[in-house]
C-alpha cells in the first residue's frame, strides 16, 4: 500500500523531481546504478544519495520521504520511476516481436 502511494506521489511530482536530479552532476548515475550493473548502493553512496535528495526536498517536500531514517530502503523506488529509457525499452521489445 505504501509502495504504490509512494509511486503515485513521485509520478505526479516525476518532470519536477527528474528536473532537480538531472541538475545535480552524477545523481542520475548514482540512482540508476542497481539498474544499469545490477550492483547495490554502498553505504557511502546512500548517504550521499540522501544528502543530495535532502536539497532536492527543499523545492519538491514530496521527496523528503527518502530522507527519513529507512528511507533509503526506499530508493529503488524513486530509480525505478524515474528511469527515463523504460518506455523506450518496452518499445524496443514491442518492435522486435512485431517483426
């Protein structure tokens, strides 16, 4: 329940918080990279995960949910939403199996 109202939240806020991220040099990197080398975050790159996402928050109070203790359990979450090449990838797919 808390995951898909926590979705919901980011997907309304989606342009404005991929907007704030991509402002921050390396952030996107960062929370893409589970999905880009099937790697875990280290505990150093959550915490600055989380101290970058803490300014984001002061303009978009939506992401302050990853700051709270436990929130970066959370973060696959926020990476999943905002993959950008996920739609381009399920059209990839769609394409190929048309042919």
């Amino acid at each position: 329940m808390i995951q898909r109202y926590l979705k919901r939240l980011i997907i309304s806020n989606r342009e404005a918080i991929l907007t704030q991220v991509l402002s921050i040099k390396g952030l996107m990197q960062l929370l893409m990279k589970p999905q880009n080398t099937n790697e875990r975050w280290t505990k150093e790159e959550r915490k600055e995960i989380k101290r970058h996402l803490k300014n984001v928050a002061k303009i978009i109070p939506a992401i302050a949910i990853f700051c709270l203790p436990g929130g970066s359990f959370l973060l696959p979450i926020l990476a999943e939403v905002l993959d950008r090449r996920k739609t381009r990838r399920l059209q990839k797919r769609t394409a190929g199996d048309v042919h």
